[in-house]
C-alpha cells in the first residue's frame, strides 16, 4: 500500500463553489463500558489506538497509520455501547454563514459537550433524534478523489496469490462512512440536507434506509441513516485498497476472537465489496474496498431502489440481527 499517495490524496481540499454543507465527517465519539476491550478490537482491526484524556478520563483516540487526523474516540461509560455526539467539519469561510443558516433552521443550540473543543470555530446544536452535532472548521478528511486500488498483478508463469507467511498486518487506509440508526430517517435526511447540506446519493423502500453524501466530494455516502427506534452507531466503514485486503481483515479479526460478521460480499449501493465485523457491542467495523465516489463536480443521479437493493448483490446470507439497535436495549 502506498501510504504517501493515500496522504496526498486526503491532502487536497475540494469545494462546490456556492454550497453551504459540511465536508467530513470529522469524529465520531461513543462510549462503551470496557475500555481494554476496545484497545483490544480496534488494534486488531488495525487502528491505531491512542491514549488520551476527556474529562480527567482515560480516552481512546482512534487513527490510521501515517495520518494525525481522529477519526473517533472512544469514552468509558454505561453498560452499553452509547453513540454520544457526531462532528462535521466545514471550511472556515463557511463558519458565520452557517452560525446565520443554523439560526434560521430553528434547531436547538445546546453548550458544547467537548471542553476541549474552541467555542470560536464551532456551533453545538441537537437533532431532531436527539442526538447531539457539533460542526467546527476542520481540514477535509473526507476524501477529494478516488482512492486507487490494488489489483492482483496478471496472469504469469508463477503463483499470483499473497503468500501466507508474508502477509502483513491489514491497516486501513481511512474512515470512508458511517451510518446511524434513526427512528423517523426521512425527517433525518431532510434534517441533514437543510440544516447540513449534504444531498441524497440513493435510498431504499419507504422510510428504511438514505445514504448521502457531501457535495463538497465524498465517497458515495458520508453518512447512511437506517430505521431504528432510536438514534445509535450501527457501523463505521473503513476504506482498504483490494479485495485481498478485505478478505485478509476478515482473517485477521477472526484470528483475535472476532469471527461473527457478515461478508465478504459486494453492495449494490456504493458498488463496494465488504466485511463487517461485529464489535463487542453488537455495532460493526467494515473493511470496504471499492467505493463508488462522487465528486465535488458531480450531480449524482439519485434514485430510489427496492429494500434488497439496500444489502448485498452476492454474499452469505445477512445475520438475522444485523439492522438491530442495540444501544436501545
């Protein structure tokens, strides 16, 4: 993996000229009740997971290699795993006008729930859900193009596989999307597309599920919101650069004691290749490779599709509770 033209390509910071929306999603933060625990997935993952502090507490700071952005921390808190607050980053110059359009939208601004964040480069305000957003001024790390993959190299007069003994430790690129669970995910989406300006790539069924992405150049979905009875994390979705490569994090999840998840197998939304693999929690962690991308130039054609479209094209059958919630229980 070429880690220098990965850096790059997170380095360019493209911009719709005349569109107010965020660019990234900047951090997600949760809470779960064992913090060891945590350490123990997300390294096996291939994270990598710091140290830190929040609140005179022991945080953990979720990274990709050769990289300072924090995609994610994680706090110690409840006997679930909890989805506390989501950060999206926007451009500077976009920082008042959004503190005018926040205003006008009507939505409640709360007090920030991160002491260590500026209150001067950056708004606090609730979702129609409940759940709390913070937007600050951030560099994008969404990505501005296409991530180049890695194909196997043609066919020659020796073997072409990986050999076992040689194959490193799958580390992904960077975080490509997330989705959410939300009770009411029209409401959501008309909330994130007038109040965040991000705008609808595909969804599927009536209600069930939206993927949305920033018009700034994001992969296919930023976020997903999918129906649930109340807001939580169903997945963070981290972007590898072969088929081999998702194939290899299956192996080395199970490996660690993290064998249950679902794939590999291919989406038809966002066309990429997966394998999800469940967190202590009952959320997952997806290694995803392939993506299809829109960029800041492009005007995706959004349609509507039936709620199979929504899974898999092939792959296993999906677990019989991979859409449920269970931060709610």
């Amino acid at each position: 993996m070429n880690h220098q033209n990965t850096q790059a390509q997170r380095s360019i910071q493209t911009k719709r000229k005349g569109v107010l929306a965020v660019h990234s999603v900047d951090e997600f933060v949760f809470s779960v009740p064992d913090l060891d625990l945590a350490v123990k997935f997300y390294e096996s993952f291939g994270l990598r997971v710091e140290l830190e502090s929040f609140k005179g507490q022991i945080a953990l700071g979720l990274y990709t290699d050769n990289h300072s952005h924090r995609w994610g921390r994680i706090l110690k808190g409840g006997s679930n795993k909890r989805l506390l607050w989501m950060t999206y980053g926007i451009y500077s110059e976009d920082l008042e006008p959004f503190k005018k359009h926040i205003q006008k939208s009507g939505v409640q601004i709360i007090d920030s729930l991160d002491p260590d964040s500026p209150t001067n480069t950056s708004i606090w305000f609730r979702h129609p859900d409940g759940l709390p957003i913070q937007i600050k001024i951030a560099e994008k790390s969404s990505p501005s193009q296409t991530l180049k993959p890695v194909y196997p190299p043609p066919c020659t007069d020796h073997g072409r596989a990986p050999n076992g003994a040689k194959v490193p430790l799958i580390r992904p690129v960077h975080m490509s999307h997330i989705l959410m669970f939300s009770p009411e995910v029209n409401r959501a989406q008309a909330f994130y597309e007038n109040v965040l300006g991000l705008r609808l790539s595909d969804s599927a069924g009536d209600d069930l599920i939206a993927f949305m992405h920033s018009p700034h150049g994001s992969d296919h979905h930023l976020i997903a919101l999918l129906k649930s009875t109340d807001y939580g994390l169903h997945h963070t979705s981290w972007a590898v650069t072969s088929i081999d490569e998702v194939g290899l994090g299956m192996k080395q999840m199970a490996k660690a004691g993290f064998e249950q998840g679902w794939g590999v197998g291919r989406h038809v939304l966002g066309s990429n290749y997966f394998r999800y693999v469940r967190d202590p929690w009952g959320s997952y962690s997806e290694y995803s490779f392939d993506i299809d991308f829109i960029p800041h130039t492009l005007d995706w054609p959004t349609a509507n599709h039936p709620p199979e479209d929504s899974l898999y094209v092939w792959g296993p059958d999906v677990p019989h509770d991979f859409v449920n919630n269970y931060e709610v229980q």
